[in-house]
C-alpha cells in the first residue's frame, strides 16, 4: 500500500484495509462456528473460494510497478543503503516496534490457542459456536472502533 497509495491517501488506505480484515474476522469465524461440527469439508472449500477471490482482485486490480515508479512522500520514504541491520540501526524506533509486534504476536498465538481449548472444555460442542461469536464481537468492536478512532485522528499524520 505504502507503494501504490499518494501520502494523502495512505491513512485511509491502511483504514479501510483494517476495516475489510476486521469484517472478514467478524463473519468468518461466525460461518465457521456454525460449519464446524457438522460441515468441516465446507470450511476449507469456503476458504479456498475466498482465498482465489482475493487473489484474482488483486491480480486484477493492484497495479504492478517497477521500482523507479513507487510513489515516495518524503526524504524520510527514500531507499535505504546498505544492509539491513545498518538501516535499522539507524532507525530504532523501527526496532522497537518489532520487539513489541514479537511481544504482541506471543499474546495473540496464546489467545488463539488457549481460548478454544478453554471453550471446548467449558462448553464441549459448542465450543467452536461460542468461539465463533467471541471472535465476531471482537471484530465487530474494532470495526466500529476504526470507523471512530480514522476519523478523529484523520489530521494526524500516519507514524502517529
């Protein structure tokens, strides 16, 4: 996105790619809860008709650019030189989010792997239903959420 998107647009493109992830999450899991117990084979068949939409949109849609084309905003968006670790040694804030992201990615491995053994135990077969609408309601705050938090920051700039 950070390639294709004006810099004015960035904000609302990283949005309204939040928002569509967050619908998917908050209708998914609903459809797979229900599907689960009795019709597992129409969980993969729905997945892969879902995954062959995505890609044939962005085929179809997202445009390929060579590199001379990508679209920069600032000095601070120009190619970095050198390697890697040179480049984030000059941007530590970069390598601070990463630890974090680690952190956070830790967290989220353990809530999606601890909740439905806990609501299987809890609820036996209805477990996978009761994590279903668990991880819809959850999805369906952060959509609401976004719509609220884009536009009362909508000034700030994105780093923000």
């Amino acid at each position: 996105m950070m390639d294709i998107l004006p810099v004015e647009q960035r904000q609302s493109g990283f949005s309204l790619s939040y928002l569509g992830i967050n619908i998917g999450v908050a209708v998914g899991p609903i459809v797979a809860g229900f599907l689960f117990n009795r019709y597992l084979k129409w969980l993969f068949i729905g997945d892969a008709i879902t995954t062959a939409i995505a890609v044939f949109l962005v085929l179809v849609f997202i445009p390929t650019q060579k590199h001379e084309d990508i679209i920069t905003g600032s000095a601070d968006e120009q190619s970095e030189q050198g390697s890697l670790w040179a480049a984030l040694a000059r941007r530590p804030l970069v390598i601070v989010f990463l630890l974090l992201n680690v952190l956070y990615a830790l967290t989220y491995a353990q809530h999606s792997f601890a909740l439905p053994i806990t609501l299987n135990q809890l609820f036996l077969d209805d477990g996978p239903r009761n994590f279903g609408f668990l991880m819809s309601v959850n999805a369906i705050t952060c959509v609401a959420m976004t719509i609220l938090i884009t536009h009362l920051t909508r000034k700030l700039k994105p780093i923000q």
